[in-house]
C-alpha cells in the first residue's frame, strides 16, 4: 500500500480540482486551512482507519485493507460524511457526497496499484474477492517489516519522485494561469 504521502498528495491534487466549485454559503472560522482541503485530505486518508485496529491488537495485516478498502463501502462513507458537513456548514449536499466518493476512491485505487499487496476486496460486501492492478504504480509500504528497514527507501524515493510530479504539473498550471491573466489585465489596459 502507498504510505500516507501518496494519499495526501492525492487528497491535495482532488482539493486543487473542486476547490472553486465550492458551495460559497459557508464560512468556517474555526480552520485556518480551507475546510474543502481538510475535508479532500482526511477523506483520502480515511479508508486507513482499519489500521488503529491492527495496531491495538498486534496485528495488523488481520484488519488492514479488507473492509474499508471497498469501493461499495466508500459509496456509504462519502454519503455519512456528506450529510454530516452539510449539517454543520449549511452547504451542498452534493459537494460534499462527490468530494467524499472521490477521496475515498482515489484511496482504494492507489491501493489497488501497489506491488506487493494482497490486492483490495473492490466491491465487498458483494464479494470478498481481492484484485489487484496488471500494472504497479507505486512500491508501497511493506507493513511486515520495521518502518527502519532499508526496504522503505524504494516506497520513499518512488513517492517522493511522484509529489515532485504533481507539484511540477501544478507549478506549470499556475504558471499558465498567471501569465495568462497579466496578458488579459495588458490587453484591458490598452483598451
């Protein structure tokens, strides 16, 4: 499984997408960070709750990636959660259920692109059957071994290599972004 890095960036890539489709009805003053940040970010996080379990009682891999690894399960999550946000900031029902699935989805497929895993049960509780991709994406944390072992630096450096990609692509974009609106606020001018 990707470690948290993956996810998080994956949490900021979703927030960087919807963050101006955001319902504009609400004003979250207990957070110094944009609450659609929070949100995008803890959802993609989420699905590892199963691990606390793991970690309470020794063993992790009996717990972890089974249940909350499901796509059908991330259906009902995004639908919990949305309906709690909607309730405490006034906003979209709609929004929220997307960016929650998204999240959650986005989760269980960097999972599902992972060497080494066991795969991810996709569509439990229909089937407890686990898929995994043809094609690894990412090393992955080997939760077997001591998080000090030497077999960590391919999942760090692999990540590391990804967060650079998406921040490049970002870095581009805004690039992008920027000189377009000088070249805009120039042409308005000399009107």
């Amino acid at each position: 499984m990707p470690s948290p890095i993956v996810h998080t960036t994956l949490g900021y890539v979703l927030y960087r997408f919807v963050r101006n489709r955001a319902p504009e009805n609400f004003n979250p003053v207990y957070l110094s960070l944009p609450l659609v940040l929070v949100f995008a970010i803890s959802v993609s996080l989420l699905p590892d709750i199963d691990s606390a379990a793991g970690v309470l009682i020794g063993d992790f891999g009996k717990y972890h990636n089974n249940a909350t690894h499901s796509l059908l399960v991330g259906v009902l999550v995004a639908f919990i959660l949305a309906v709690i946000t909607r309730l405490l900031v006034k906003s979209g029902f709609w929004f929220w259920f997307v960016v929650g699935l998204a999240g959650y989805s986005l989760h269980v497929l960097m999972d599902y692109f992972t060497f080494g895993g066991r795969g991810v049960m996709l569509f439990w509780p229909i089937s407890a059957e686990r898929f995994e991709a043809p094609v690894k994406l990412f090393y992955g944390v080997r939760w077997s071994e001591s998080l000090l072992n030497p077999v960590h630096i391919n999942t760090l450096v692999t990540e590391l290599v990804f967060v650079l990609l998406i921040g490049m692509v970002f870095l581009v974009i805004d690039k992008k972004r920027t000189s377009a609106g000088k070249n805009t606020r120039l042409s308005n001018s000399l009107e």
